[in-house]
C-alpha cells in the first residue's frame, strides 16, 4: 500500500515545490516593479512643479515634498489594491468582472485616503445637480462630466462628487505602476495622442459610446491638458460623445486654490492650525500675509453647474463655448494668464499679427 501511495505523495511534493517556486518568482517580478514608483513619482512630481512654476506660485519645498508622496502613495494604494483584486478577477473569468468595485470601490478609497491625508478638504458646490448614477445597470445615456484641469488634484477631486464613471486617458498611463494596472481592471478608456492616430480616436468614441448607453458617466477635461496659467480653448472630444449619445453635460468648475500645496496641512493639525476657506472669501486676495497663508488649509471647491440637456442638431461649437464660458466663469482671477480665443489657437498667424 505503501508502494502505491508513494508515486501521488512524490507527484503532490512535486506539484507543492512548482507552485512555491512561481509565487516567489512572482512576488519577486512583483516587488521591483514596485520598485519604479518612487521613479515614476519623481516624474509626475516634476510635471506638477512646471505647472505650477508658470503662476505666482510656485512650489515650494515643502509643497514639492507633499506631491511626491501625493504620487508616492497613490502608486503604491492603486497596486495593492490591483494584485487585491486579481483572485475575484480570475475567478469571475476575467474580462470586464471588477469594473464596478474597481471604480466605485477602490479608487474612490484611495483618492478620499491620499486628498485628505495629504491635502484636505473638497467642498461641493450645489452636489444635488449631479443626475443619480446607479452602480449597475444605469440609466440610459449617462451623463458626460466636463471640468477644468489645472493640477493632479482634479483627479481626486472628481470622486468627491461621481459615484461611478470612466476616465479618457493617454496610453502611456497603462505604463505607470498601479494607476495603469487599476485603471486597465476598471476599463476606462485609453487613446494614443501623437502622430496619427484614427484607429485611437475611433477607439475612444466607440468605447464611450458604450459606457454611456450602458448607464456609464464619462468624465473629460475638454482642455486637452493641465494648466493653472492659462485658460485654455476647450477641444470639441467631449461635446461630440454627448451629441451623439443626446447625453446631458455636467459642467463642474474645480477651484484649486493657490497654497493647496504649500500649505503645512496636514502637520497643522497638530496645533489646531486647520482653517476652511473657500478661494474668493474676504482676506484671499495677494496682499495677505504670507506667515498667515502659510498656516492655512484652504478647501478645494468644487461647483456643480445646472445640467445641459443635448439633443442630436446642436450646434458643437456653441455647445462648447457655453460650457467654456460657464466653467471659467467661477474661477478666480489667480493667475497670470487669460483664456485664448479658439481662433488665435487654430490661426497661428493670426497669433503672430498680434503679436
């Protein structure tokens, strides 16, 4: 009997080893592509420091610090929450099955964990005009989120006041450890920016057309790209799914203010030094004390503007333009730069004549 058993026993030590062996090698393949995060920080920590080197703020050590670990711990949550989710993926046979918990679940954790350990607080202005997003089989089309963006923190920001949606985002994001990895499990679209890219762009339409008829908000920065000095020209990606899909636009003014980095929140939580301020109140202007400013916290406001029913027939440009108007029209005049006229932007002669 012994002699029977023997081959199973040594087959099943066989079996034992093989999968010890590919765990370990997996967590080793693992553990240093973990490793690029603090390289991939770096880079998104160099992005944010340009933008904001063009206003009358730039960043400040402290403030450069506090959006590397912005980065740093936004990594880091998005892929321990993505290997989290690999078992429920395999064993829903993968695909599309964790959209729902990707999007409405983990992602939201992480951005209200690292905006209110890092940033603070986000105020929303008139939260009742967001139309009710259902997790699962969602009314038909969904609504089309357009905001500004003018720093990494619209990211978070956006899941203070969206239950569930899909981002637009560039390819290269897919190469980013973690965000890649939970955005891929969350299905959110993807499209190729430079060079020709048909295929792309008719790729992102379809999927968001799909999203949308599947009761799926999409949410676009219409302005293409981040900027804090300049206002720019909206870009016609947005208007066009909504017309389309006769889908009712959002537009949601953020409101990030100036010292929303450089400020000593969260180490003036230890002093009681924490201070609600919306940008625009009394004693926002310039002429502040720096010494106080420095000691202040101020809210992100983000401001729900009264939905935009679409029907197929309108005209995108005027569709556009409103929603530019209505978007720029609640922010502060902070910086240095004005909104450039569409036709300057698409007539760079017309530029050099004025200049």
């Amino acid at each position: 009997m012994n002699d029977d058993n023997g081959p199973d026993h040594e087959m099943l030590q066989d079996i034992l080893r093989l999968t010890v062996k590919a765990i370990f090698l997996i967590g080793r393949c693992i553990y240093y592509y973990a490793l690029t995060i603090p390289i991939f920080a770096i880079v998104s920590t160099r992005q944010e420091y340009k933008i904001w080197k063009a206003t009358p703020y730039p960043l400040t050590l402290f403030g450069i610090a506090k959006v590397f670990l912005y980065n740093l711990l936004w990594m880091g949550l998005c892929l321990i929450s993505s290997i989290a989710l690999v078992p429920l993926w395999a064993q829903r046979g993968f695909g599309n099955s964790v959209q729902v918990e990707t999007n409405a679940v983990f992602e939201k954790l992480i951005a209200y964990a690292v905006h209110t350990a890092l940033v603070g607080m986000v105020e929303v202005v008139n939260a009742e005009r967001i139309p009710p997003i259902q997790l699962m089989n969602g009314n038909s089309p969904a609504p089309v989120f357009v905001a500004n963006h003018c720093s990494q923190l619209d990211i978070s920001c956006i899941y203070y006041a969206v239950r569930r949606f899909k981002w637009i985002a560039k390819q290269s994001v897919k190469m980013i450890p973690g965000p890649g990895n939970l955005m891929a499990l969350g299905g959110h679209v993807f499209i190729q920016r430079s060079g020709k890219n048909r295929g792309s762009v008719s790729n992102l339409y379809q999927q968001s057309n799909q999203a949308i008829q599947e009761g799926i908000p999409m949410v676009l920065f219409p302005q293409g790209t981040r900027r804090m000095s300049t206002k720019l020209p909206f870009k016609d990606g947005a208007f066009r799914i909504a017309l389309e899909n006769e889908a009712m636009i959002v537009p949601i003014t953020i409101n990030v203010p100036p010292n929303a980095w450089n400020s000593y929140y969260p180490l003036t939580c230890l002093w009681g030094g924490r201070r609600k301020r919306r940008v625009g109140d009394a004693g926002d202007d310039a002429g502040d004390d720096d010494d106080a400013k420095e000691n202040e916290t101020n809210t992100i406001v983000m401001t729900v503007h009264e939905p935009i029913s679409v029907k197929k027939g309108m005209e995108l440009n005027q569709l556009k333009e409103q929603c530019q108007k209505i978007i720029y029209s609640e922010l502060p005049p902070l910086y240095h730069g004005s909104m450039k006229s569409t036709q300057e932007t698409s007539n760079p002669s017309l530029k050099e004549k004025t200049n």
